[in-house]
C-alpha cells in the first residue's frame, strides 16, 4: 500500500463519480424514453400526420415517474449533504 494515496477512498470516490456523473443522466434519459415510445408500425407518408404520435400508455408513466423521482431523490439528497456539511 502506498502512504501517498489511499486507495479504499478512491475506489470509493470513482464509483459513487460514475453513479452520480453517469448514472442520474442516464435514468433521466430513460424517464424522457419511457414517455415517448416509439412508433410500432409503418405507415405511409399521408397517414402518418393523420394517426398522430404514439402516446406512454400507464406502464411508461409509471417507469417514468419513477426514474424521475429517483433523479430528484439524489438532487435533494446532494442539496441536504452541502447544507448539513460541519
């Protein structure tokens, strides 16, 4: 082990820096993806303004709101560990 670096601290920092840097974009990402399905069938060119886009049935809100709640979960959590920080 090295006196200059200590390295349980810093395995511990590169994962939580992944979790937080990557992690909550991406579960935003999947959120925004879960309330905009994509389209499951081919139209033609004419039909397609006339269908309209394919709405998030129950289940997309539901995973959507969840990853949501989650994001803003961690954002408030961040914001209550700067405010208490002694």
């Amino acid at each position: 082990m090295n006196s200059w670096v200590n390295l349980d601290a810093l395995w511990r920092i590169v994962v939580v820096g992944l979790l937080a840097g990557a992690g909550l974009p991406a579960l935003f990402a999947v959120g925004l993806r879960a309330l905009n399905p994509p389209a499951r069938t081919v139209e033609p060119a004419g039909a397609a303004a006339a269908a309209g886009r394919p709405t998030a049935g129950p289940v997309g809100y539901a995973v959507a709101g969840l990853c949501f709640a989650v994001v803003l979960a961690a954002i408030g959590w961040g914001i209550f560990v700067i405010v208490n920080h002694r």
